[in-house]
C-alpha cells in the first residue's frame, strides 16, 4: 500500500491457537495489503481461527517444520504480487506493531532485508530470553559477523522483512525444512551482496512463544555452524554450492516460472 508497494505479511504457523489473534490485532492494517497464513499440520484451532479472522490460509498436507513452511509462505507472497514481505511468527514474540519501521528501509530503497533485532533493542535477557539462548545468540552472531564481514547485532530474529527482488534472487527452495533455514536465507543474502540492515525491536519470551528447547537450539546452533562453513567454502571457491551460487529461477519448473516471478525469466 505505501507509495504503491505491495505488503504481504506471511505467518508460519503450527499450534498458534493462544497467540494468532492478539498477533493480528497488533498488526497496522492500513499498511499491510495482505496476510498470509500457512498452516504446517497445527493440532489446534489455528486455521479455524485465521479463517475467523480473514487471512488466506494455506494448509499443508504433511507436516514440513519451520523452513519448509518459510518456502510456501515465500512462494505465496510472490504469487499474490508482493513487494514486501514481512515474515512474522504467530506466536506474538515480537511486536507486530512495528512492521512499518521494519519495511521502512525496504521502500526506502536502502535494503533488500531488515532484521528487527532484539540485541539492538537492548533488555534482551530482561524481556525473558534464556541466558544460554542470549549467549549463543552472541557466539554464534560474532562467528558470522566475522565470516560475512559485516557487523550485525543479531542473526536469530525471527521477525525480518525481504524485498521482491531478494526472494525472486536467492535460491531459498534449496534451503532446510528446519530451524535453519533461517541462518540459511541470510547467508545466502550475504553470497548474492544484499544489503541487509536492522531495526531495534524488544524481546518477548513467555511459555507459548517458544517451542525450542536445549536440544532443538544446540542443533540449531551446530547446523548454523556448518551453514557458516559452506558460505566459506564456497566463497573461497574450495567447495561450490548451489545454495550460494545459483537463482531461484535457475531452480524453478518454467512451468511455474510465470505465476512466480514478476518479468519473464530468460531461459
Ligand atoms: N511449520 C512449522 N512451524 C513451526 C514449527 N515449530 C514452530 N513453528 C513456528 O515457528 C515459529 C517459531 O517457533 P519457536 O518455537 O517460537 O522458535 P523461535 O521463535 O525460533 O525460537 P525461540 O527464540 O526459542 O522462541 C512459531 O511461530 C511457530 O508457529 C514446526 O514444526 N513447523
Ligand atoms: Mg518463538
């Protein structure tokens, strides 16, 4: 909606029943053209309450987990014409309210990707964020500040907004059905030199906001270690992958191609 572009904000959800309402009323409708809800085989009433609600649902036949439900909700929003598209967990962790400083630098043209950081926003550990999680939360951010040159406050938000251009671009369909796909995607952004920034926003932890416990984060953690290591290798032309090197296009059936991507795609 703002100066023409199209918002979509896209929700991966499983068993988001408690928080999917209070998540919707925070978001600033006047901004937002539409929601997206994916569905990733919830055992509560999460579609019936998106329905009540009016998003556009999506459900899937099997459950995928959290990456994979990332790449429906991408596809989604790229289908329905999106310019932006925030990604925002219906788990009311994070403060919906702030979608438009959070696109802001999107439609101002100086981003392709904005992280809303918790780190930045400072009161991490105060907003209830467990002290092993902050702690590797910063481990692992210096690791891939140093690995990607750059110095971002934090790498593990899960409340980001990406450019058409962005998801058009990187080949996020190659990326994990887990928890990582989320490290994935930015290393990718750093590979194919997207400019990434970072808006401060607070931390909000409560029982319902978080489903990872120790053993789900030191996987997390280790798989995101080796995320770094391929982003190296490949950077370093030691070991290539296509994760960092081929285009989503390139990745695509071209008879899906067209309801995909905006301009027509040279084969
Ligand atoms: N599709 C899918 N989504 C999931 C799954 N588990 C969690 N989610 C969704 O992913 C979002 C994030 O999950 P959380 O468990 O809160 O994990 P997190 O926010 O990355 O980590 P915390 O910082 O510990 O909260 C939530 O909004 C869930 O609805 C899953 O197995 N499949
Ligand atoms: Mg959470």
């Amino acid at each position: 909606m703002p100066e023409g572009q199209r918002v979509i904000v896209v929700m991966p959800a499983y068993n988001a029943a408690q928080t999917l309402e209070k998540t919707y009323n925070d978001l600033p409708r006047d901004i937002v053209d539409e929601i997206i809800l994916v569905d990733d085989v919830s055992q509560d009433e999460t579609v019936e309450i998106a329905r009540r609600l009016g998003l556009k649902v999506v459900i899937h036949v099997q459950n995928t987990g959290y990456g994979g439900n990332q790449k429906t909700c991408y596809l989604e929003a790229l289908k329905d014409g999106a310019d932006v598209v925030v990604m925002l967990h219906p788990d009311y962790q994070y403060d919906s309210t702030l979608v438009p400083e959070l696109i802001h630098p999107i439609l101002a043209g100086e981003a392709d990707l904005v992280l809303g950081s918790r780190v930045l926003g400072g009161g991490t550990l105060a907003g209830g964020m467990p002290v092993y999680k902050y702690l590797s939360n910063r481990f692992l951010t210096l690791v891939e500040n140093l690995a990607f040159r750059k110095r971002l406050s934090e790498y593990h938000t899960g409340f980001r907004a990406y450019s058409r251009r962005f998801l058009e671009t990187v080949p996020f369909l190659l990326n994990s059905d887990r928890f990582v796909f989320d490290s994935e995607i930015l290393a990718q952004a750093v590979a194919f030199d997207f400019e990434i920034t970072e808006i401060a926003v607070p931390t909000r932890y409560f029982d319902e906001a978080s489903s990872v416990g120790l053993k789900d984060g030191i996987v997390y953690g280790l798989q995101t270690l080796s995320v770094v290591c391929r982003y190296l290798l490949n950077s370093l032309g030691i070991l290539e992958s296509d994760q960092f090197q081929k285009r989503l296009s390139e990745i695509i059936s071209r008879y899906h191609s067209p309801t995909i991507f905006r301009q027509e795609v040279e084969s």
